[in-house]
C-alpha cells in the first residue's frame, strides 16, 4: 500500500471502492508470490530490521538479479524501503503497511456494530 495509514475499512465492514480494490490488488499480487513472501519474511527478521540484497541470495537460492526484481516488486507495492549505500541496496520492512493490509482484511471485534450481520 502507498501509505503508511489503513486505504481502506476492513472487507467485512464495507464495500470496497473501485481505487482501494486497485490498491489492495497491487500489494496483494506482490505478496502472492512465494519467493517475495520469503524475501519479506527474511528481511523483517534479519538482524536490525534490515537487509542488504547479498544477504538474501543464499537464503532463497536465486541470483542476485532475480533476487534484485522481486525486492523491486516489494518496493515499489509499498511493503519495503530501500536505501542505497555504496554499491549496495539496504531493505528495511514498512510495517505500517504491512499493518494497513491486515488491517483490510481483518474481522472486526465480535459484538461491534460493523460484526453485526444485515442479513
């Protein structure tokens, strides 16, 4: 997502509108890939929060391009920050909006108005 705040309210409270689907779909696809789940997974738990892109080769098996395209992916659906220093890329996590999709797709609180069923 492209900010750091929620697009949207949660699936089960309100329809979405046409951009937040757009938006949400965006950041959806770039986590439905295995290897960018993986990626994400092992730069939020690299020591300091961050990674540099010749960490993360080793662990999922691929070269430093392929590699290199899908932290761009990540990048650019708003889930990571990349910084450059030297002739290295740094990712850090956006954890707010890792927080924004769970929080599109989390269920409100049992007993709230929005879990009330219309039906």
């Amino acid at each position: 997502m492209s900010t750091d705040e929620a697009c949207c309210a949660p699936l089960v409270s309100a329809p979405l509108g046409a951009d937040e689907a757009v938006e949400l779909a965006a950041t959806m696809k770039a986590l439905a890939d295995p290897t960018r789940l993986r990626l994400l997974s092992l730069v939020a738990a690299h020591e300091g929060g961050e990674a540099c892109v010749c960490d993360l080769t080793g662990p999922v098996g691929l070269s430093q391009p392929t590699v290199s395209h899908h932290l761009k992916k990540l990048v650019d659906a708003g889930l990571l920050t990349r910084e450059q220093r030297g002739v290295w890329a740094f990712y850090a996590v956006r954890t707010a909006a890792l927080g924004a999709v769970a929080d599109v797709l989390r269920d409100p609180a049992p007993g709230t108005a929005q879990a009330a069923s219309n039906c």
